[in-house]
C-alpha cells in the first residue's frame, strides 16, 4: 500500500509577502502486521502467512526468515513445516527510506505414527490353475468352451486375507472380484474366437487397503467353431 505524503497548511498574515501560506510536510511511518493460517497444527504442516503493509512510500521489498532454516522473497507462498516445534516467522519490508518487521508463532505437533513398512509383511503366495489345463499358457477347445479359472489353492504367510480379480477376455476391465472362496474361482463360457482372460489377487489389511501389488497370469484361449 502506498500512502502519499501529509500535508499540513499553516494560514499566515504577511503584509508585504504575495503569498501566505507554509506547508509542512509529514511522513507516514511504515507498518507491518502478519498472522499464520493455520497457527498450529500436525506435521507435515502447510501454512499460509497474511502479511498486511501500510505507509509504504513508493515500492516495497519483503524478505522471509520462516524459523526453521529456510528463507524466502514471496509471502504470499505457503511454507511447509516438516517437523513438530515451535517456529517463529518473521518479515522484512523495506523501501528505499523505509523499514518495518514483524513476527508471528507457528507452532507444529509431532505427526502421526508411521504405518508399518510393508516389506515386514510377506506377498501372498499365488497359484494359478485352470480346468482345461493350460499348455504353455494356452488353452483350446470347441465353443462353447467352458474354462474354470481357479485361484483358491493361493496362501498368505501371515494369514491375511486376499482379494481376487478376474478379467474374462483382456479389456483391461475387471469382470469378478472379491474375498471369498467364491471369489477364486469360477467358470466362463467362450465363444468362438481367441481370448486373453487375466487372473489377479493381492493381500489385504483389516482396513481393506492391499498390502502388496497384484500377482497375475494371463492365459490365451483359442475356441474353435
């Protein structure tokens, strides 16, 4: 914000003078206030900082000192605070003749407990069958031609549960999906024609959320007329 100069009229009475009046001129001082948004919080914390400026003569400069070793130039960029402490931020503002400062607290709470890592917790152990026996990947027959695509011999070393995914003729979209044990396998009718039928499962927590990637097998159906 910048704020012109105050001028101050003093009348006078000079008998020989053309003119009669003085001015005297008041310089505005420079002011600074700011606030954090939010002021406390749990790490990682995002903050954005309202910097208000007044009494500035002509253009201003701010620089950004955000307590935690890291500095800046924009007060309007939200500062993340990666760890729990008490920061404290403060602003420069300064003209060509001017200065101003001001500080605000920020203070950040230790962040919630890493989950555990996953490489504490082994894969599923997939096994993947299909009634006809696929050679080499492959599976033949006359349409319609029933496949039975069986995942349920699969185990998980420490007994969670799995989840199994089924895509009938290789769109990429899942047909049949599920926790059950009649969820791993099931049978598909083909017509004639050569399909790509994909088989996943994965293992998953008490929450739902998959502890490892899926384990796939894709087999290729040819059906005959």
């Amino acid at each position: 914000m910048v704020r012109r100069p105050v001028l101050a009229w003093v009348a006078c009475a000079l008998v020989a003078a053309p003119a009669c009046r003085k001015e005297t001129v008041t310089n505005p001082a420079l002011s600074a206030t700011c606030s954090a948004q939010p002021p406390t919080g749990a790490a990682p914390l995002v903050v954005t900082f309202l910097l208000g400026v007044s009494g500035a003569e002509g253009p201003f400069s701010v620089s950004v000192s955000y307590g935690d070793g890291v500095s800046g130039t924009d007060p309007d960029v939200p500062h993340t605070y990666a760890t729990a402490g008490s920061f404290t931020a403060s602003f420069a503002v300064t003209t060509a003749t001017q200065s101003a400062r001001c500080s605000t607290a920020v203070t950040v709470q230790p962040g919630p407990s890493p989950s555990p890592s996953p490489s504490s917790n082994q894969p599923p152990k997939a096994v993947f069958k299909t009634n006809p026996t696929a050679v080499g990947g492959t599976i033949t027959g006359k349409a319609p031609l029933s496949v039975a695509l069986n995942m349920c011999p699969s185990s998980d070393p420490e007994g969670d549960r799995l989840f199994f995914l089924m895509d009938f003729d290789g769109d990429g979209r899942v047909d049949f999906a599920g926790t059950t044990g009649a969820h791993c396998r099931t049978d598909h009718v083909y017509a004639a024609g050569t399909w790509e039928p994909t088989i996943c499962l994965h293992d998953i927590d008490a929450d739902g959320k998959p502890l490892h990637a899926d384990q796939c097998r894709t087999y290729e159906v040819v059906v005959s007329p």
